[in-house]
C-alpha cells in the first residue's frame, strides 16, 4: 500500500530529517523509535499516512493541534505545510520532552521554529484558548473519540485519532465537521499505538495498564478517568519523580 500520494507530503518527508528526533541508531527502519520516558516517535509509515490524510486540511495559514507531540517531528512536517501564514501548537504532559522537541526542531528546521508554539498540558483536553483548529493530530490512542477535541475543530475541520484498548491494534478514526457543524466519523483500519495517558502514568510506564479517556457524566459534563500506574520493564529510578497516590 503507497503511504504517501499527495506531492507536498513527499516533499515534507524530504524536507525534516527524522533522524534529528531520536537518538536512534537506525531512524529511518519501519518502526517506531524510543524517546525517552516511555515515549516512541512513530514509524514512518504511520507519520507518512497520517499527513496524507490531513494534507488537505494543512493549507497555508491554517491552525493546527497535535496532541502527544513528543519529539516534535510531525509539529515540524505540518509546521512546513502551513507554512508562514500558519501555526502549530503541541502540548505534551512530560516537560523534559517538551524541552527536548525544541532542540531537535532547532537542529532539523529552526527557520519554522517561530511557526510552533509547544506547550506542557493535558492533551486529553486539548487547547481550547488557542483553538478552533482547521486540523487536530492525536499521536496516541484514546479510549474513544474525544469530545473535548471534536469540539475545538473549525467549521470543515478535522480530527485524526487512533481509538481501541490500551493493548492490542487500534482503529485510526477520521473526524470531519461540516460548515453546519455536523460530525461525521470514518474509520479507516486498524494501526498501532502507545496509549494516550496521564503524566504519572506516563513516566512511570503505564502505558500499558490502560488508556486515559474522558466519560460522560450527565448534562454534557465529562470526568476524566485514569489508568491504574503498572511500570515498564525499562523504567529507572529516575523516571519516579511524581507522588503516587494508592487507594484507600
């Protein structure tokens, strides 16, 4: 299956240099890539099919949210498609990894630097003082479809999100909203993802103790529920710097 049909993604890929992300020995292998505290950088076929998707949405001067922004990669390939009319916002839970995105944009493409603002928060929740968003990019996989984020797209924008069990494949959800509003959800097959977690969850490796999602609790309002705290196998002591609280 061709990843990339669409011209000006092909010359995105050319353009922001993958290996400037990861410490990676091999970047550039089909698969996905440790970052550092529990965070991968995706495959590249799954970032090529990706901005294929939105390429239409990612026109000059449009607003963009990607959600999960890790090592910054995908910030800087839409940052390059927007490009000088346009912004990219990230928000990723960890700062170390908010901190780090930023040296590897200015290494790759300093000169979009002034096109990406990235921001430490709660991605579950997205960006609503800086939305609406023409297009909106979740790099993790929720439980279901987030509402707070449908909610933040622009008339004709989109949302582009994998949903499925914390464990197991994933379904890549394709959200548009007309100019009158109306939702329309389209899946378009099965993907793998780490989950979308809360930060403990996060740095102590729990992404693979369950998702972090939003549920309705009645008259439009959401809680927000968290996956139990399960290390990984590669957590270090460092990666415990957060208060955990047991149940009573």
């Amino acid at each position: 299956m061709r990843m990339i049909t669409k011209e000006r993604v092909e010359e995105t890929f050319f353009a922001i240099d993958r290996a400037n992300y990861t410490d990676c020995d091999t970047p550039y292998f089909e698969r996905a890539a440790p970052i550092g505290f529990n965070a991968t950088i995706s495959s590249p076929h799954i970032h090529a099919l990706s901005l294929d998707l939105l390429e239409d949405k990612l026109v000059p001067g449009a607003k963009v949210l990607d959600v999960g922004s890790g090592s910054g990669f995908m910030s800087a390939c839409m940052a390059h498609l927007v490009g000088p009319t346009g912004h990219v916002y990230g928000i990723e839970h960890v700062d170390e990894l908010v901190q780090q995105s930023l040296k590897n944009i200015t290494a790759d493409c300093n000169h979009l630097q002034h096109l990406i603002t990235l921001k430490v928060g709660d991605g579950l929740k997205g960006l609503p003082d800086q939305g609406p968003f023409d297009c909106i990019y979740v790099g993790a996989a929720a439980e279901s479809i987030l509402q707070p984020l449908v909610d933040q797209l622009k008339p004709n924008g989109r949302l582009l999100i994998p949903v499925g069990p914390p464990d197991g494949f994933h379904q890549l959800m394709q959200v548009d909203v007309d100019s009158d509003f109306k939702v329309t959800v389209k899946n378009l097959g099965s993907v793998r993802f780490v989950p979308l977690t809360d930060h403990t969850s996060q740095v102590t490796g729990s992404n693979r103790g369950g998702i972090a999602r939003y549920s309705e609790v009645g008259d439009g309002q959401h809680v927000l529920i968290l996956p139990k705290v399960i290390p990984a196998p590669d957590s270090k002591p460092e990666d415990y710097n957060v208060v955990i609280h047991k149940d009573a």
